[in-house]
C-alpha cells in the first residue's frame, strides 16, 4: 500500500494523535519491544498507523528516522514476533525519510497479546488492557446486547405488565390493538420481546426503552440516567440527586421536563421590554440527553449515564469511547446501537442521522454561549454546554473551539467561513477583524482548520475544516 505526499500531510495536520494514528520522532532507531507493543494495541483498537520520523507535539514536523534501514526485515520480525502481518513502508519526504507501519485490527472477539498481556493504547504509551475492556472485546462474538434476554418465563400478563405497552403505541402513533394477542405480536415483531416455548423472554431492547420500573429488570438498573444538581462550579455540594426509574422512551419526556425545571433563567432586557432566558436552550439540552443514551456503550455494566448542573454548565457524559472522533461529532454520524437508535428515531426521540449535534452547535451560536465542549477520557464521552460568557471573558481554547465549530458548521451547509462569518459569530463589530484573525490563525496553527485553496484573495479569505 503506497501513502502518498497527501496522505502523510493529512495525517500531519490531525489536530491530535487517536486511537488510530500515532507518531514517534525516532530520528536514529526505535526499540523493537515499544514498536511491538504499539502494534499490539493499535491492533486492539481497530488498527491504524504507527508514523516514524514525525515529532508528535503539534505542529508537527518531519524530522527523518534513519530506524529499520530494511522494512522487509522488521516486518518480517513482526510477523514471527505477533503472527499477524504488519505492512511496513518507507516513505520519501523532502524533509526526511519517514517509516510507516499500517497495522490491520484484530479479528472480531479476538484480542491480541503479547509476552502474556493483551496491550491498549494510554496517554501514556500502551499499557496492559483493563478487565471490562476485555470482556467487551471477547462478548463480540455474542448475540447482539439488545438481543439478550433482560428477564425470561414471562407470560403475555407479566409482558404487559413490566412493559408500558400502551406507550408504545403512543409514542409511534398506532391505535392499541383490540386484544393482548395483537399487542404481544406487535412487541414481537418489534423484538421486544421473544416467544420461549409457551413463555415470553423480555428483550434488553424491550426493557431499557418501554420499562414502567428499570428495578424490575436487575442487570439494567445501572442504565437508569441520573440528574445531580451542584451549589457552586464543583462537585462539594449536591443540592439535588435524582435518578430515573423508566426506560428511555416511556420516560424520556418527563426527564427532559425535570432537567428543564432545574435549569435557572436569566433576566435579560429587550428593546422595549424584560425578558427571561433559560442558562441553556431545551432543544440542545435534549438533543444531549438522547445522545448520551443512544450512544453509551451499553457493555460498560458499572457506569451510567450522567447529568450533572453547575452554576456556569452542564455535563452529560456516558460511559464508553466514540466510534468516531469527538471532532467529527458535527459533521458524520456512527452508531454503535443502531437498533436502538433507529426505533428511538421513530419515535421523535432523537432527530434524523447527523443532525443533533449541528443544532446544538447552531444553538449556542445562536444564544450568542460558548462553544459546546466533547471531550473523551479512557471511559466515557463528555458534551459540556456552557453558560453565557462575554467575550472578553473567552478563553484562548474557547475561541479556538468556537472557530473550528463555526467553520464545520459552515461546511455542512456548502459555505466557507471567513473573516466577517466568525465576527458575527462573536458579534464582534467590524473594527475588530484583527481579533478575529488572531484568533483564525491560533485555529490555523493548531491545525483545526485551513486556507481553502480556492481562496485567491488575503483580504476575503475563506477557511475549511482541515480535513476538508
């Protein structure tokens, strides 16, 4: 597999290192148990690029490696070292020779080890892969999760009981069959619920969507969301902790509502008249929320999702990483629960594929806040909504974020952000373009976004998203 110029500078230009992609300077050599290692976890987490002779501190640069002079024989070393194949490449740059390591994921259920542990990927390097990383890897060769049976031997009577079948039909705006037998075969065929011989096995599906009580089904008490409201910017007060007790679907709109009521207003003043504003917009506070539940890693048994209020923000986190980068929340879409997040479309819970995140960040443009924070760490995905600031009170990392995400926003929408489209972002007026340039080139130089290289002109300059 050839990498051209292209590629290498793509890669380059990544604002940060992933699960996928890794650089090392390794100007002279690179040691072959660290070089392992990598392509051990790299392998783990779905392979990706191991790139030698690049500084990894951004803005990066090809510095040249004069390691493994012959990529046959190291990637002849890896294959009788790993027993998988390793493609390993040299690579002219007119800066420098470069080496890149394509490393292909593991087989699916299968984890890959090496002198006895099985190696991930940290901030720190690779370290030996935790417990419930494990079992999540080795659970893939399983029935799909929501296919699993979340309480069996029920009959049509325990069915419609533990479940708000009339919810159901609601939500999807169906009138309620006649009979049990016709509400039973619908559930059915929603698979909802399976027929065991003369009995009825409650799907994980059925259970964490249409549970009148979550308690009832003991391995999903866990997924119950919980709303903590703070005194204060920190965790030392908790005024209120609230946890939720239906499935998602049947309890979504009342969680919505709860989150809603416990969220303070601002008065603010019109031009002829006061006015309240709630700290945050409903519409971006729910769009969070059916994220958070549709895009939790449903396989993390001993974490939840969290809603948490502080005086200045909101933080909605759920447990496991993102399929995708949290850059790209705004312009691609990717599901790890499709069955889940197709029936909660259905029902009006969560917007078509893609669109969520784009109206959140329209939102908070809108209501003139800071731009939204995504976040991952080892376990979970962070969505941070923050309470209005002035500008002057923006941070460095602030304008930063708020210019890549203008910049996307335009994007999707077949425009190019400029100069003047940032500024009325901020609502800056025109004497301070120089601010906002500053700011475009902090955003260049940290490599979120680029010049379009249609623009022929300085003055009315248009930027991209940098891997536009």
């Amino acid at each position: 597999m050839a990498t051209t110029l292209d590629e290498l500078t793509r890669w380059i230009k990544a604002p940060r290192e992933t699960e996928n992609l890794e650089f090392k300077e390794a100007k002279t050599q690179y040691d072959n148990t660290k070089l392992f290692r990598h392509c051990v976890a790299l392998a783990n987490e779905g392979g990706g690029k191991l790139i030698l002779g690049i500084t990894d501190a951004l803005p990066r640069k090809v510095i040249g490696t004069s390691a493994f002079h012959t990529p046959e024989g190291i990637q002849s070393r890896i294959f009788d070292k790993l027993r998988f194949r390793v493609e390993v490449e040299a690579l002219g740059h007119p800066d420098g020779r470069v080496i890149i390591f394509h490393i292909p994921s593991r087989p699916r259920g299968t984890a890959y080890e090496l002198d006895g542990a099985y190696w991930m990927r940290s901030s720190d390097g690779t370290v030996p892969m935790s417990e419930d990383r494990l079992r999540q890897i080795f659970d893939e060769g399983k029935p799909d999760w929501f296919m699993r049976s979340a309480r069996e031997h029920c009959s049509p009577g325990d069915v419609i009981q533990l479940l708000n079948t009339q919810g159901y039909f609601d939500l999807l705006k169906l009138p309620y069959p006649d009979n049990r037998a016709g509400v039973l075969e619908r559930m059915e065929h929603e698979k909802l619920i399976v027929l065991d011989g003369n009995d009825y096995s409650i799907t994980n599906l059925g259970a964490i969507l249409f549970a009148k009580l979550l308690d009832e089904f003991p391995d999903l008490r866990r997924k119950a969301p919980r709303f903590i409201v703070y005194d204060g910017i920190d965790k030392l007060k908790v005024r209120l902790d609230k946890l939720g007790t239906k499935g998602y679907a049947v309890g979504f709109k009342g969680l919505i509502d709860f989150i809603s009521n416990q969220i303070p207003s601002n008065e603010f003043m019109g031009k002829a008249y006061r006015a309240e504003m709630k700290m945050f917009p409903d519409i971006a506070v729910r769009e969070l929320v059916a994220n958070a539940l549709i895009h939790q890693d449903f396989t993390e048994v001993r974490s939840f999702i969290a809603i948490e209020l502080y005086s200045d923000r909101l933080e909605i986190s759920n447990p496991g990483k993102p399929a995708i980068s949290p850059e790209r929340f705004i312009d691609e879409y990717q599901s790890r629960n499709e069955k889940l997040a197709d029936l909660m479309r259905r029902i009006g819970v969560c917007e078509e594929r893609g669109s969520g995140i784009d109206r959140v960040i329209s939102l908070a443009e809108f209501w003139q806040l800071p731009a939204p924070d995504f976040r991952t760490d080892e376990q979970r995905t962070f969505a941070i909504l923050f309470a209005h600031k002035a500008f002057s009170e923006l941070d460095g990392k602030d304008r930063v974020r708020a210019c890549y995400q203008h910049c996307v926003l335009r994007w999707a929408r077949s425009q190019k952000m400029t100069n003047q489209s940032l500024r009325e972002r901020f609502k800056l007026p025109v004497n301070k373009s120089e601010t906002v340039s500053r700011i475009i080139r902090d955003a260049i130089d940290q490599g979120r976004i680029r010049l379009d290289t249609a623009s022929k002109s300085r003055r009315y300059a248009r930027y991209v998203p940098w891997w536009a």
